[in-house]
C-alpha cells in the first residue's frame, strides 16, 4: 500500500506571523512536525513580544474604521466557498500537523465552511432594542434604544485539537460583529489556521481585520493577554491556563472553554447497542482529544457487563497507526510524552483493560472496566483514546458523581424514561445535557460552554456574536416647546 507524505511548506508560504496583510520573518523559529512520521513540515516565525504590541496596534486602529455589515456578510460567505475550493490542501495539511484520520479531516473542513457561512448570516442580525423610558414619570417625550457595537479588539487563542473549526468559531464572529482580531494558533498546529487567514484574505477581509502571532504560550501568549488594549479574550485549551489568562487580562471580558473529563449516563433501560456504537465513535475520535470526548460511562450495574462485553469488542476492532492508512481508525497523540502520559494512567487505574499499549505517539485505543476510585483517569481530563466504564447505582449516583466533580462541559444521558431524561436534564450542573446521545454531540449553530471548572461563556456563532459586541444606548428628547 502507497501511503502519500506532506511535502514541506516552501519558502514562500505563510511565515507565521501577519501584520497589516504582509508575513513577517523573525529571528526566531520553531518547527511544525507531522505528528505520525515526525517530518519537519514548515519553519515558522516566532512572533516576538515586540511584534504582538505591534499586530494590536494595527487591529486597534484598524477597528475604527467600520466594515459595514453587508461586506462582512459577503465576505464570510466567500470564506465559505474558498474551504470547500481548498478541501484538499486543508485535508492534507490538516492530516499532516494533527496526526487525525482523513475522515477526521473531512468532517472538520465541512464543519469550518459551515461555520463560515453561519458567521455570515449573523453579520446581518447584530441588532438593538427598544427601551421604553416613556414609561418613566417624566420621561414621557423620549425616545430611546439601543444599538450594538462592536469591543474593538479581539484576542482569539486556540487549542491545536481543532484547528480549523475551533479557530473560525472565534475569528468568525468576532468579524461578523465587526472586531478586528488578534489569532494566536496553537504552536503545535498553526498550519491550519494559517490557511484559514489566508482564505479571509483571499476572501476580500480588510488587512488590518486580521493579524496573525504565532509562538509559544509562554512568551507570545503572554505578550497578547496582557495587552489591555484587547476588549475581549476567547480562549479554548486547559484550565490551568484560562485561570491564567483570567489573572492577566484585567478588565476585558472572557469566553474560557476549558477542561473536562465528559460523562455519559447508562440507565439500566437504555438502547445498549445504541450506547456501544455512539461511544465506538465518541470516545476514540481524534484519538480522543476532544474536549466533550466520552471519558467516563457511568453504567447502571444491573447492565454494566453486558455493555462492557459489546465495547471490548467493539474496541479491540479499532485499528491504530498510521493516519493516512485507509484502515486507520485512530492516529497519533499529539506528540510521544502525551502518549505515555495516558498509557500510565491506563495502567494505574487498574481494573479490566482492553487496549492501552504504546507505541511512540500512538496510544492503543482502551477500555477500563471499573477503575479505582480516586485513580486520574477518573478525576482529571485524559485527552486521549481512553474510556473509562463505572458501574453505579443508578442515575441518581451517577448524577451525584458528575455534579460533586469540578468539570461541567457536556453530560450524555441514555435512557428510554421520558420524564427521568428531563429531571437530569434540568438538574446537571453542566453546560449542555445530551439525551440518548453521548457527551460528544456538537452542532456548531448551538451554544456551547460549560460551568464549574469548564469555563466562561459559550461559542456558537449568535451567541458569540452577541458577546463580542456592546449594547449603545440612545436616548432622543422629543419635547417640543409648546410641551413645557
């Protein structure tokens, strides 16, 4: 079998760092590597702390020039046409930096072109209301309402488990309100967003709408979120860094999508061939790095052997290796110290296990069957191709467990009971209650974000939209003379 490598970005491509519609070359580089061969695929520049000061200075200034909402509409929606125009490249390149299948691939690209083109519709919508002052004693002859406008700056940092998708649902609405905004990809994956500025661009954004700064968290990140000029931070990886990013960024307002360890709820009497193959796919996708990934089942007792026996077969048919192996179903982590990191916690939880074994960044797709109380897997976020399945109780135990933990993104409930699906639902104290259906689910036009632990805030195009931008009050006097 021929399996097809990445050729390394020329010379000529996208540096790493955009300011004011020209790439800019730095001392410093750092390399992007194939995540399953370990190729080198581009050098990019690093931006220093000098250069973010820059790229706000040109977003702050380019944001005082309005970009009327009819252009940003035709613009997002052009965006949209050049994903699915580009659909190879991005499937290549995305491939390539993230170590995710082609399908993974497939559906993210589909996904960005949505995303655009729901962007598009809100750059048409942002609008105000009515305020009835009126009906205040001596405010009879008034007029007032309120318009939205947008904050300005915003600062967007995304996580490298999705970086297409993640990074259109934070440069999406912020141009759709009309912000200029300030990307910083995540160093471990930036070609894909690369490509998505460059389709802006290419799609008729305005060069100073978008600036690029590419580097290290610790340097570049921390140059950015402690710019206060920046009104508004959306943010999406861990929560020890958001709580960082909270501390460093004063007075601006925040979307923090952070940490979870998802659940999904097994009543005794759910669909179990149902739950077997929703999780096949929920829990190993992207080899697991996925934000709302199944990481625990916490399984009635009454059914718990029975579901574990149809998972460990349907998870030792899972295939690991190779990504662009048609018979791959999960790649590699994103590098070889997270691979071993989740091997150990495989074999630390104890219990039954199927899968588990590592191979450089590969992780074996596995299953753990009643792990020990208090063990990490349990109680921190794996980011791997690892479920854990917990015998309870019930539902009632299972809730208890899911709402006395400190994340609260997304919680998947199996069962055929109506009126028990619409109790946890009301009662979980997370961002989203998914019925019979895994913690996975996600359709990009919905809002999304959790409590606790989670984060701040939710995406979704409207709602970010709405987030990114200021309510304006206007109030006319009406009073004529003869009114005195």
């Amino acid at each position: 079998m021929t399996v097809t490598r990445p050729t390394t970005r020329s010379a000529s491509a996208e540096t790493g760092v955009l300011i004011d519609g020209e790439w800019q070359r730095t001392r410093a580089t750092f390399p992007v590597r194939d995540k399953f061969t370990g190729e080198v695929l581009a050098e990019l520049a690093q931006a220093a702390p000098e250069q973010v000061a820059e790229a706000v200075t040109v977003a702050s200034r380019a944001s005082r020039v309005p970009l009327p909402p009819a252009d940003r509409e035709r613009i997002l929606r052009r965006a949209a046409e050049l994903v699915a125009d580009r659909a190879v490249d991005l499937r290549e390149t995305y491939v390539a930096e993230t170590g995710f299948t082609p399908a993974d691939a497939d559906g993210e690209i589909a996904r960005t072109a949505e995303l655009f083109r729901l962007c598009s519709g809100e750059a048409v919508r942002v609008a105000g209301e009515q305020v009835p002052v009126e009906a205040t004693p001596g405010s009879e002859h008034r007029l007032a309402f309120t318009i939205r406008v947008p904050v300005g700056v915003v600062g967007a940092i995304a996580p490298f488990n999705a970086p297409l998708s993640t990074v259109v649902h934070k440069v999406g609405p912020a141009i759709a309100a009309g912000n200029a905004v300030v990307l910083k990809p995540a160093e471990q994956t930036p070609l894909s967003a690369l490509a998505v500025a460059r389709i802006l661009l290419d799609a008729g954004l305005p060069a100073g709408l978008l600036q690029v700064v590419c580097g290290p968290g610790e340097t570049t990140g921390d140059a950015l979120v402690r710019d206060s000029r920046i009104r508004f931070f959306t943010f999406t990886g861990s929560t020890a860094v958001g709580r960082r990013i909270k501390a460093a960024s004063g007075l601006a307002r925040l979307h923090l999508e952070l940490g979870s360890n998802s659940a999904s709820i097994v009543a005794a009497d759910a669909d179990l061939d149902l739950v077997a193959r929703l999780v096949r796919r929920a829990g190993f996708r992207k080899a697991g790095q996925v934000c709302t990934s199944v990481q625990r089942l916490l399984v009635d007792r009454r059914v718990a052997d029975e579901l574990a026996e149809r998972l460990s077969r349907a998870v030792a048919e899972l295939r690991a290796g190779d990504p662009r192996d048609p018979a791959t179903d999960v790649g590699p982590l994103i590098d070889a110290a997270e691979a071993r990191r989740a091997g150990d916690w495989v074999a630390e939880a104890g219990g039954a296990v199927v899968g588990g074994a590592v191979d450089g960044a590969v992780l074996r797709p596995a299953l753990v069957v009643d792990p020990a109380p208090g063990s990490r897997l349990l109680e921190h976020e794996a980011f791997a191709p690892v479920v854990a399945l917990v015998p309870v109780d019930g539902p009632d135990e299972a809730a208890r467990i899911v709402d006395e933990g400190p994340y609260g993104l997304q919680t998947g409930v199996f069962t055929r009971d109506l009126d028990r699906a619409f109790h946890l639902a009301r009662t979980l104290r997370v961002g989203g209650v998914i019925v019979n259906d895994t913690s996975s689910y996600h359709a990009d036009l919905m809002p999304y974000g959790g409590v606790k632990d989670s984060g701040l805030g939710v995406e979704g195009p409207r709602y970010a939209v709405q987030d990114m931008t200021d309510p304006k009050i206007i109030v006319l006097n009406l009073r004529r003379p003869e009114d005195s």
